[in-house]
C-alpha cells in the first residue's frame, strides 16, 4: 500500500512539475508577446507622429508657390505708395493684405538700419557710411514664409571709410 502511495505521490509531483515547466514557458511566452506589442506600438506612435508632422510641414508651406506669386503685386503697391503724391488711400490695402497673408506665416524681413545678415539681405550697393555692415537703405523689401525666406531684400549697405 505505501508503494501505491509512493506512486501515486510520485505521479501528482511529476505533474506537478510538468505543469510548472508549462506555467513558467507560458509566462515567458507572455512576456515576450508582451515585449513585441509594446515595440509594435511604439513604433506605430513613432510612425503617427511622423505622419503628423509630414501633413503639417505639407499644409504649412502648401500656400508658398501662392504667396511667391502674389510678390510682384506687393512690389507694386510699394512702388504706387512711393510714386503717388498721396499714397495714403492704398496703405490701408497693403496693410490688410499683409494681415491676411501674415495669418499663413507670412512676414516681411525688416531691413533698414539692421546689421546686414546674408541670410535675409543681398546686397546691390555699397556707399560710405559711419557704421560697417548696417543697411542704409532698402530698395526691394525682402519676405520670408513661415520663417524660411521666400525673397531677401535688395539693399544698400554702410561701409566705414576714410574721407
């Protein structure tokens, strides 16, 4: 009877063994499906934000080729307001029109009596001055889209020379 026993004991321990081994491969299994879907999502929130950012840098410089074209309109509302004796009736037009395109990232590079930055000015002149490298004058203004320059401006700078 005690050898039955024995068995039998022996039998629940072998069991209990083996169903131990398939507990721990279970949970291994488990911890490595678990690995994989957290890299898996990851990877697809890496990949969502990317797209995000792709979509918005689209939308944002979508309205540039627009704006580019609308350039040779602001040079003329420039050269009206400069020319006419009384300019005033279409300062009023200039400004809503910078208005509206400034609600796309649109914004005038500001020039004269700045250092002169080759980023954002070109330079059509050189006359003496008593400060070096600042811009005396501006002759076509300069604009940039979302902070990348669409056009520099043409400007006249300041060199310090012996008179």
């Amino acid at each position: 009877m005690s050898s039955s026993r024995e068995r039998a004991l022996s039998r629940t321990q072998l069991r209990s063994l083996q169903i131990e081994n398939q507990l721990r491969e279970a949970r291994e299994q488990l911890d490595q499906y678990r690995d994989l879907y957290l890299r898996q999502r990851a990877d697809m929130e890496n990949y969502s934000k990317a797209k995000d950012r792709e979509i918005s840098q689209i939308i944002k410089n979508a309205s540039r080729e627009v704006v580019k074209n609308l350039l040779p309109i602001l040079d003329s509302l420039d050269s009206a307001i400069a020319n006419s004796k009384d300019g005033s009736n279409l300062i009023p037009v200039q400004d809503q029109t910078f208005k509206i395109l400034g609600t796309y990232g649109f914004k005038i590079i500001e020039a004269k009596g700045k250092k002169f930055d080759p980023y954002l000015h070109e330079v059509i002149a050189v006359n003496q001055s008593e400060e070096d490298g600042i811009v005396l004058e501006e002759i076509q203004r300069g604009y940039k889209l979302n902070d990348e320059v669409l056009r520099t401006s043409k400007v006249i700078v300041g060199k310090k020379g012996e008179e």
